[in-house]
C-alpha cells in the first residue's frame, strides 16, 4: 500500500508540475487565442455566432416548411384520389339499383 502511495503521488506531482510550467510558458496574448490544450482544427466543434446560429435555424425552418408542403400535397392528391373512387362506388351502385327496379 505505501509503494503505490508513493508511486502515484509521484506522478500526482509531476503531472501538475508539467501543468503548472505549460500555463507559465504561454504567453498573454497566446492564451486568448486558445483556451484549451487541443489545437482548433482538431476539434470537431467550432464556436459559432449568433448570426451563423440563426442563419442555421433559418435553413433547417426553411427545409421542415418545405417538407410539410411535399406532405401537403401528398394529402391533398390523397382525398381527391378517394372522392373520385367513392363518387365511382356511389355511380356504380345506384346503376345497379336502378337495374334491380327494372
């Protein structure tokens, strides 16, 4: 137990000792630049603007309100569809009425 203490108490303190001489060796303007020990470009997020967030939210209304008018129409060839099959039925069975009458 006091051997792993010891071992990892040592690398406790290195760790931090290698923490402490990193933050003190950047400088000023450096640390405004970057605020995080991996590069930019090797993140797979970037910050974005409130004028890019809304021009995204714009784009993805624009293409949800372009989906609900494809399902608009879809429903709308739907009913006619189903008026001129149910106006079909209604035909034929008041034909085959009036055949029975005679």
């Amino acid at each position: 137990m006091v051997p792993g203490f010891i071992v990892f108490s040592i690398l406790g303190a290195s760790g931090q000792a290698a923490a402490n001489w990193r933050s003190s060796s950047t400088s000023p303007d450096s640390s405004k630049k970057s605020s995080s020990y991996i590069p930019s470009d090797w993140r797979p997020f970037k910050k974005l603007t409130d004028k890019e967030y809304a021009e995204m939210l714009e784009e993805k209304l624009l293409r949800v309100e372009a989906e609900i008018a494809i399902l608009d129409d879809n429903i709308n060839e739907l009913r006619a569809a189903k008026q001129t099959t149910d106006s079909r039925e209604q035909e034929s069975s008041s034909r085959s009425r009036q055949d029975k009458e005679r």
